[in-house]
C-alpha cells in the first residue's frame, strides 16, 4: 500500500516551541516517522504576546507574520534534513500556524493565526495548507477545536467511551461516544496560565515536572473563585484562549498578598479540576478511558490531580495507545493536510457547531524549487 508523505506544524497557546512531524499515511492508518520541537526565540515570542495582548498596528502584525513564516520554513527544513527526507517526496505541509486572537461569538466573530504561508511553502517548495479555522468559522461555527475529527480517526471503535484531553495552553477534550458520535471543546485553561504566572516570577519558561507548584499549596478560596468563572459552564460547542484566561483575569481573582508557590499549585489544581468535572459527565458504564496528550501530561501533578478526580476512569497518557504526547496535534494537522489534499470533509459540525462539515484548510502552491 502506497505512503504518502506529510510533515504538520504546531504551535500553540503557550509558545514554547513549533512542533513539527513527518508522517506516512496511507488507507491504513497514520505512521510517525519523525519528528523535532525548535524553540521560539524569545524576541519573536515578546512580539507575539505583544500583538495578542497589548494594542499593536498593521506594521506589527505584519513583521511577525513574516519572521514566524520564516521560522516555520526553517523548522520543515531541519525537520528534512533531520529525517533524511527531501522536499519533492512531501505531498504537503499542514500548518496551524499561531493564533494571536479567536473570537467565536458575538456579532463580529473571527480568528487570527499568524505565519505566512506563502514564506512556507516558497522557502521549503512544499505545497503548503493552512488557514483551517474560518470557513468552520463562516458557517456558523467556533473554528475550534479541530483535532477531534483527527481523534476519531484514531481511536474509534472502542467498546468504551474513550476521551483525549490535550493540555497546552489551552485544555480540550475530543469524547468519542460507544456509538462512533464525537463531542469536542474547550474545557478552559490548560498550562497558559501556569507559564504566564511562572514566567512573571522566575523569569524561566515553564514550571519543569511542577517542581515550583509542588513547594506550595492549593488556596481553596482563590480555587473557589476560578472555578465559578462562567466559561466553565457554558453548553458546548464552545472554545476560548488568552483573551480570557490571562493574568489580568487571574489577578482580579485575589485581593490578598499570596505566596507565588500557592498559587501555581492552586492553577495546576484548577486546570485538573476545571478539566474533570466537564469530563466526568460522559463516563457510561466501565472501561471509561481518559487519554492525555500535550505539555500537561507531562506534568506530575496535573496527572495526579486528575486521577484523584477521575477515579471511575482510566487516566493514562496517549502513548499508551502508540500516539506520543508531545506530537498528538502536530500529527492532526499534518492529517488535515492530507484530508485537504484528497478534497475529503474533516471537520465535525457536532464539535464546532458549523452548518456543514468542509475539506479544512487553504492550499499555497510552491511552484517548483525552494527559493
């Protein structure tokens, strides 16, 4: 059976890095081949936050649009080199590219995810597919989450209800019903929330294996005041981001001076808590299995915390079914180019919301050779 080659792009809400894969897929089923995380300099990072936090001009916009673009060509190529692939043998490139605003209700709703696609596939002369969330978005839908229809191509047809719960900057789940049906949304903050607080304190990146959360503890009435934010018990379809839960949101939620470590334990329980109970709902029976995939899985507390929730269910990470982690929306993303390319349906009204499920993304053209 013939593979087809696709490498898929990721970044998300927490910028961290750009995820990157190579994939073969063929009718039976998706292989990894290889993969690579490259960091995001820390100046272009500032200048995302900026864009996405802070009032900004066209110019702005622009130039980061351009440097990720770059950025994203440079990582396909080291991801090339690295695999030993060459350019001519990738059918194509699905990029996410990085959101920097989503607005999904109201009367003016859109979403705006960065990274010039036409830099991609120029500098790496691989058709490129991007742009996967308005048109979900023109008919009537959130434009999110995507990967659940990745999900279920997956993981279908297990004899129990089995949920995936990607934790990055944002946490969403993907719930694929006995019967095939699938549910999928925002559940709220995933490790957003934890880099921004930690960032502000230790002027490090990230909270490494919760080292930082476990050296304090969970204020139950500043736990309290998160979990009644409305969002949490909204009906899906829903999907959220940054312009939400950010920290100006989260300072709004304690008057008192409190210890750092206390409140980074007290986020790492909100994301667990604020997850499980909107999972929990859908355990039927036995067997319920809770698959976990992103940088929140990683992090031992989160883990135990959901586990201590969930005690109907079995909480492992996505590995345990031959999906790594780190690389579980990348992989989604390299599929929904491959779906683009064979003109087939990947997005699931039941999740978004949308009148009709479409073929996902925009092609960009390489023309011939990398520039």
């Amino acid at each position: 059976m013939t593979d087809e080659l696709y490498i898929g792009l990721m970044s998300g809400t927490s910028l961290d890095a750009i995820d990157a894969v190579a994939v073969a897929i063929n009718a039976d089923g998706i292989r990894l081949i290889d993969a690579i995380a490259v960091e995001i300099p820390d100046h272009l990072r500032q200048q995302i936050l900026s864009v996405s936090t802070s009032p900004t001009t066209i110019e702005e916009i622009g130039l980061v649009d351009h440097r990720l673009g770059k950025l994203y060509a440079s990582v396909v190529n080291q991801l090339l080199f690295k695999s030993n692939l060459t350019a001519p043998g990738i059918t194509a490139i699905g990029n996410h590219g990085q959101t920097v605003f989503h607005q999904p209700d109201g009367e003016y709703r859109f979403t705006m995810q960065l990274g010039d696609a036409n830099l991609i596939a120029t500098l790496t002369g691989i058709d490129t597919v991007a742009d996967f969330r308005r048109m979900d978005m023109a008919l009537g839908g959130q434009g999110a989450p995507l990967a659940p229809a990745f999900h279920q191509y997956l993981f279908q047809g297990s004899n129990a209800c089995t949920v995936v719960l990607n934790i990055g900057g944002i946490a969403n789940i993907t719930v694929i019903h006995k019967d095939g049906s699938v549910t999928g949304f925002d559940t709220g903050p995933g490790n957003t929330l934890l880099d921004a607080w930690y960032q502000q304190h230790t002027r490090k990146s990230y909270d490494s294996n919760a080292a930082w959360a476990l050296k304090g503890k969970v204020n139950t009435a500043l736990l309290q005041q998160l979990m009644n934010d409305d969002y949490l018990t909204l009906p899906p379809p829903k999907s959220t981001g940054r312009e939400h839960f950010n920290l100006d949101w989260l300072d709004k939620k304690f008057n008192e001076a409190l210890p750092p470590e206390d409140i980074q334990h007290t986020l790492c329980e909100f994301t667990a808590l604020s997850a499980a109970q909107q999972i929990d709902p859908f355990c039927y029976g036995t067997n319920a299995e809770l698959l976990v995939c992103g940088g929140g899985a990683h992090n031992p507390l989160i883990m135990q915390r959901l586990r201590h929730h969930l005690p109907a269910w079995q909480v492992k990470p996505s590995s345990s079914r031959g999906v790594p982690e780190d690389y579980m929306e990348a992989m989604a993303f390299a599929w929904l180019a491959y779906q683009h390319v064979h003109k087939q349906p990947a997005t699931l009204p039941s999740v978004t919301g949308a009148s009709r499920a479409t073929v996902p993304g925009v092609l960009y053209a390489a023309g011939s050779e990398p520039v």
